[in-house]
C-alpha cells in the first residue's frame, strides 16, 4: 500500500438533500487515484436489481469501480426497500454482516479509506444500533479515513465528527417534474 494519511479523519455526509452517496464516492475515487485502498460497505443496497422485467446492475457505481483495483463496494442489503417499522429479521442480519465487514476493516487495518454508505439510515431503522456505529468510530485507527453517509445522523455522530456536511433540498425535479429516479443519476 501507498504512504497512508497520517491522520484520517471522520466525515459524515446527511441531510434530505441529494449527493451523500455521491460525495463518499467522488472522495474514495480521489484516493483511489492516489493509490489509497478504499473499502465501501452499501447498507440498504443490493447489486442487481429487476427494473421493467430486466436485471440490471442496481447502481451504476457498482459497475464503475469493478476496473478499479483498489476500489471495492460491497453491498449489503436486498433489491427491496427495508420496511422501517417492521424490518425483516433478514435485512437486519445483513446489516449486521455489514457492520461485521466494517470491524474487521478498522481492527485489521486492511483499507485506507471506509466508506459505511447508508449506515446513519440503517441505525435510523434500527438495523444496528447507535452504539455499534459509535464503536466504529472508537476501534478506528488513526490513519484510517471514514466517511458515513445517510440521512439522519445522530447528534452524537456529528459531534464526534471532523467533517459533517448536510445536504439540503432546495428543489428536486422529483417533486416539480414529477420526474422518476433516472438511470445514471438516483441509481
């Protein structure tokens, strides 16, 4: 691997507004180009996805990085939306399997950058919890960049961390064009 940061630090992209997943991976591709080792764990998010009948590659992000050697997503989640009040014991052990991958990512060093896409929605819903997030936080090793994204950070989050930008809707066409989510650019 590359010289690491010496210091990483801790950045969290939230808010109602759109772009967190798309900030996380703009800066894990700046420090792929680097030849920094970027790990990026989907909550919520499968692969593939059955859109008009046809397979598909859920997120375009997931095809763009499958050349980029150090550059890895994995998803963790199902092509379905997770029911927030009554999550399916099946999407919460996958978020736990998420949350696994992430600990084993800090505690053996082996990325530069952890990118935990979604992850303040899967405590939002209750898939992990508020104290497994925040002990990410703690077993993460000084050179280690992590970046959270998802609505609904925590306060606790926020405050223990060194960047926090909120995105905020000013217009969407979603809800002025009546526009659906547009291949290449929601998904």
């Amino acid at each position: 691997m590359p010289e690491t940061p010496k210091q990483g630090r801790i950045q969290v992209y939230t808010g109602h507004g759109k772009g967190k997943t798309t900030c996380a991976l703009g800066a894990g591709l700046r420090a792929a180009g680097h030849g920094l080792k970027v790990l990026m764990i989907c909550f919520m998010k499968s692969k593939v996805a059955v859109r008009d009948g046809v397979e598909d590659v859920n997120y375009g992000e997931f095809g763009a990085v499958e050349s980029i050697s150090n550059f890895e997503i994995v998803p963790v989640g199902r092509e379905t939306f997770v029911d927030k009040e009554h999550p399916d014991p099946v999407d919460i052990k996958m978020a736990q399997n998420g949350l696994q991958m992430a600990r084993d990512a800090l505690e053996n060093q082996s990325c530069d950058v952890l990118i935990l896409d979604e992850i303040n929605v899967a405590v939002e819903w209750n898939l992990i919890s508020l104290e497994d997030q925040l002990d990410l936080l703690e077993i993460r090793p000084p050179n280690v960049e992590l970046i959270m994204t998802g609505r609904y950070a925590s306060q606790e989050v926020i405050d223990a961390a060194d960047l926090v930008t909120e995105m905020k809707e000013v217009k969407h066409y979603f809800s002025t064009d009546d526009v659906m989510a547009r291949k290449g650019f929601e998904f």
